[in-house]
C-alpha cells in the first residue's frame, strides 16, 4: 500500500528558516516545489507509520540559498544568491520540476496518528533532549481549544507507536528558543536568541493551524 506523505505548514518563512537552519550543525536542504498551486519550501522531519512527514511554508520569491543569522540579537531571514558571510548559516534551495507520486498529498486523511503524552513542565520537555549529540529536537508549537501545545514528536521504538511529548500553555509562546540547563535546578524559559554562554537552547516552530496528526480523541479533558 502506498504511504502518502502529510503536508504541514508552518507560520511563516521564518518559522521554516528556523527549522531547517537554527542550532544544525549543517543545516538542511529545502526543497522548491508546487503545493496546491502555490511555490513553497519543504522538508521532511518524520516518518510516521512509513508515511513522510513533511513541513512547508508558501514563498512568492526564492534564490539559491536561505540564510538565517541575527541582527542587534533577533532573527533574521533572507533568500541570497551565495554564502559568503561566514557568520549565517544557509539552507541550499534545491528546485524540483515536478514531484513523484509519492510524495503528492492523498486525497485521503492519513490514519496514522501520533499518540498524545502530556508531560508536567517545561524542565520534562527540556530533559528528553539529554544526552543529545547533535543539535536537539525541534519543538512545535499550535493553537488547541483556547490553548497552546508546545512539544516534540519521538518514536522510542522503530516498530512502535510515535508519539507527541507537550505540555499545555495558557498563551502562545513569543519566543523562538527554550534556553534551559543542567548545571542548577533553574526552570526553562522562553528567549529570543541564543547567545548567552553555559546554557543549551532548544528551537521552537510554530504552525499556522492546528496539527493534524496527533490522537486528539486520547486528551483528557
């Protein structure tokens, strides 16, 4: 049976620039291509059920690289023609004529879905990045029923379910990094950037809608 992939966007090019780029040690590649008859970037981050899992953002004007980077300490990003300022980072932009069969949206609602573990706090969330070579997990943040979800999709065993790890905030999070630590017992907080030397930093990438994946009808109430 073909597994079709699940297309998500995200809330903005920056949202995008920041997945593909920020705390990578070699950022990804993202991908140019038609989307519902609009020119957008995307990249796949999961695989859910042998069915990709990818996120997108519409983009009206494109390059050959996107580069994020910072400005008087807040986020920028920008579509350039080469990579000569060492100090950004660049997502090369690979333009695909046209997608394979498998990689078009179905017509049908994907059954596979991510169970829902809500954890306690921000510091549980911060603590399943440990032990975390390379750059850490991204979280995802989206709006549900009055609330905020901030959490991160895992699968702890190949063969098994995958699940979403969150915890639920009563405002949407205004900042794009979780700086947190494990050399003293401070709670994680939300920054906007992530120059402050002795901590570790986790992104944080908003959605424009809710996410279609999670196992709603497995949240209490």
């Amino acid at each position: 049976m073909d597994k079709f992939p699940s297309y998500i966007q995200v809330r903005s090019p920056l949202e995008f620039t920041r997945l593909v780029c920020a705390l990578e040690r070699a950022p990804r590649v993202s991908f140019l291509h038609e989307h519902q008859g609009k020119k957008v970037l995307s990249v796949q981050m999961d695989l859910l059920k042998e069915s990709p899992v990818i996120y997108y953002t519409p983009v009206e004007n494109f390059s050959h690289y996107l580069c994020y980077g910072f400005r008087s300490g807040k986020e920028e990003s920008v579509m350039v023609e080469s990579t000569l300022d060492a100090s950004r980072m660049y997502s090369p932009i690979v333009k695909i004529k046209s997608l394979p069969r498998s990689l078009q949206p179905s017509p049908e609602n994907n059954t596979a879905k991510y169970q829902p573990i809500e954890l306690d706090d921000l510091g549980s969330i911060a603590k399943l990045s440990y032990g975390f070579e390379e750059a850490p997990f991204p979280l995802f943040a989206f709006p549900f029923k009055e609330k905020w979800f901030l959490g991160v999709f895992l699968n702890f065993n190949e063969d098994g379910d995958s699940f979403f790890c969150y915890v639920v905030l009563n405002e949407e999070p205004v900042k794009p990094f979780l700086k947190h630590t494990t050399t003293n017992g401070s709670e994680p907080i939300l920054v906007d950037n992530t120059s402050e030397h002795g901590y570790s930093y986790i992104k944080i990438v908003k959605l424009r809608e809710t996410h279609p994946l999670v196992n709603y009808d497995q949240i209490q109430n």
